[in-house]
C-alpha cells in the first residue's frame, strides 16, 4: 500500500497527458485554457468568500454565538454534548477553516484523546461548510435561489452532529 500511495500521483500526470497525447488531443493548449478558467473563476469568488469572513467576524464579535449556545446548551445537554463543542457545533456550517482553529485549540486544552477532542474530530468529519458552500460556490456561478439547499444542508448537518454525538457516546463514555 506504501508502494501504489507513493507512486499514485506521478502515475496520474504521466498517463493523463500520455493518454491526451495519444487521442490527439492539444495537452498543453487544454492545460492553459483550464487554467484560465481556473482563475477567472476565482477572481469571481473573491466578493462572496469577503462578504461571508466579514458575516462571520460579525457573527463571533457581536456575541451572537455566545448566545445561541447558551440557548442551545439546555437541549443539546441532555443530548451528552459538552457545552464547549457547542461554539464548535454553531460555527461548522459557516467555516471550515475557523472550526479546524476551533477544533485544534479543544483539543489542546483538553487533549485529542479526551471525549471533547474526539467528538471535535467526528464532527470535523460528519458536518458540511454549508453556508460557505452556498455563499461561494453558489454565488460564483449565479444561482440565486436556494432555499432548498439551505435546508438539506442545515438538516445534513444537524443530522450529522448528532450521529457524532450518537457514536462517540457510545463508544467512548
């Protein structure tokens, strides 16, 4: 297995231009035009990856998610989650890149072996950046309604902390 995982990359980029070449296809021209698009792209994404930072800064500094997870933390007590995976909890569908600095800085304090570190790296594994999917992937390619996807992303991820609580409870309490 060392072996093929060692090997698996520079396999891909030899045999795909190989293949490219031998079905007559422009390897390098397609490469660039990739690229482009690739960039063009991005630069599309900038304005909705800005706006969602500035939302999430506002949502931590204006004490909302301190709130919401004081609200939360009778219900989701009795549900065996610690009251510091809740900021955790909250801040998943909005931010995957501030959770892992979450995630990472439980599981300094209270150690990753401990209930809280594991839970953190199960949900880290059971939960979706759902409003950050929505506002930059969504938002660069123009679709304006989406409602629908809102809910099944929030409903996956609610369904996903709880199958993490679920399974770390039962095997780690």
């Amino acid at each position: 297995m060392n072996i093929i995982s060692t090997w698996a990359i520079p396999f891909l980029l030899l045999t795909i231009p190989v293949y490219g070449f031998i079905k007559k296809v422009p390897v390098y021209e397609t490469f660039v035009e990739g690229a482009e698009e690739g960039f063009i792209t991005a630069v599309k994404i900038i304005p909705f990856l800005v706006g969602m930072m500035v939302a999430i800064s506002v949502f931590r500094a204006s004490g909302a998610m301190e709130g919401l997870s004081n609200i939360l933390n009778p219900v989701t007590a009795k549900l065996g989650a610690p009251s510091e995976i809740l900021p955790l909890a909250i801040m998943r569908p909005l931010s995957g890149s501030g959770v892992l600095g979450m995630a990472t800085e439980l599981m300094r304090i209270y150690g990753p072996d401990s209930f809280i570190g594991r839970l953190a790296s199960v949900m880290q594994g059971t939960t979706d950046t759902t409003f950050f999917v929505l506002t930059v992937y969504f938002g660069s390619v123009g679709i304006k309604k989406y409602k629908y996807s809102i809910i099944t992303g929030l409903s996956a991820d609610i369904s996903g902390f709880i199958a993490a609580l679920y399974i770390c409870n039962l095997l780690y309490r």
